[in-house]
C-alpha cells in the first residue's frame, strides 16, 4: 500500500513590524495630547486616557502576533521589551493627568515644558524603531537623540524641584513633588526604552 506524504505547515510570519509601528503612533499621537495638556489645555486629558487604552490594544495584538510568528525580524525579547517599555510611557501619562486632577493642580511651566521634552522623546524612539532591521546607524543615532531629550529634562527637573524649596504652601510642594516625580519616571522609562533599541541593535549586528 502506498503511503501519501506528510505535509508540515508552519505558521505564517505576521508583520510585526507593523504591529509595533501602530503601537508608537498611537503612543506619539497621545504623548502630543499630553504636551498640550501640559501647556494648558487639560481638555486633552481624556485624549491621552484614549489613546492608553487604544496602545494597550496595539501592544496586545503585538503580543499575541509575536507568539504566533514562526520568526520575527528581531529577537522576541527585544520586541517585547520595546513594546512594554512604550506602554510604560503612555500609562504614566495617563497616571500623571489623573493625579494631576485629583490633586486639583494644573499643569504649570515646568511640567508644560517636561511634558513637552518627553512628547519629543517618543518621537525619536519612534524614528528609531522604524530604523531597526534597516538603517543600524539611524536607529542608534535616533536612540541617542531621545536620550538628549532626557537630559534637557532632568536640569529642568532638578530647577522644578529647587523651586520648590522656595514656597511656603506644603500643599503645593507635596503635590509638585508627586507630579514632577512622575514625569522623571516617564523620563526613566524613555531612557529604558532607547537602551534596548541600542541593544537589539548591538545583538543584530
């Protein structure tokens, strides 16, 4: 009797890529909304909370599509690593806008400018990722200009916080100190972030 051949099917390959791209538009679109918001604009609060949610929905189906793929075009960890470290960004904009509102404390210069160094950082991470698997030097070069950002955002978080000795309200030095904190964290997770696109980059070269 003749046996028929076995066939064996891998799984499809699906556009990872793509998938992290739509996570980094998302997050820039929201990171802008919390520039705005960080100037003034706090209508745009419930901008930034949409687009967390919707980035939460980008980094899941980023997850679940890196599972699925027989291969990736970067190591799995790194993808993961990237995806998650976006997510932190974005949740900590939603976060700070929360607090902010409970606190009933608006958005001052300081923070306005913070939120806008960070908007900035996002985008060059996002330059970056769109490099990788491509252009090495420009995914580098990217990662290192987002932490440039980083570092203008640190001075004007140590001048924020030395102001802040100045004041007699410990209502307002409490609450500052809580809002400034959360944009350094964010700041951190920028710098994360960069590091592992230097990193993918090192491991793929």
């Amino acid at each position: 009797m003749k046996r028929g051949k076995t066939h064996w099917f891998l799984p499809e390959n699906g556009d990872v890529m793509g998938m992290l791209a739509a996570q980094v538009e998302v997050t820039t679109r929201g990171m802008d909304a919390f520039a705005g918001w960080g100037r003034g604009d706090t209508l745009l609060g419930e901008t930034v909370r949409a687009a967390e949610h919707e980035a939460d929905d980008r980094k899941r189906d980023l997850l679940v599509l890196v599972r699925e793929s027989f291969t990736t075009p970067l190591d799995p960890e790194d993808l993961f690593e990237l995806s998650r470290g976006l997510d932190e960004v974005m949740n900590g904009a939603k976060n700070t806008v929360r607090e902010s509102e409970a606190l009933a404390m608006a958005p001052n210069n300081a923070m306005g400018e913070m939120c806008d160094l960070l908007a900035d950082g996002v985008r060059h991470l996002g330059s970056a990722f769109g490099a990788l698997g491509r252009d090495a030097d420009l995914a580098t070069a990217q990662a290192g200009d987002a932490v440039k950002t980083q570092r203008n955002l640190e001075r004007t978080y140590r001048r924020a916080m030395v102001k802040l000795a100045g004041k007699e309200d410990m209502r307002e030095i409490v609450g500052r100190q809580e809002l400034y904190r959360r944009l350094a964290r964010m700041s951190e997770n920028i710098l994360e972030v960069a590091d592992r696109v230097t990193y993918a980059v090192f491991k793929e070269s």
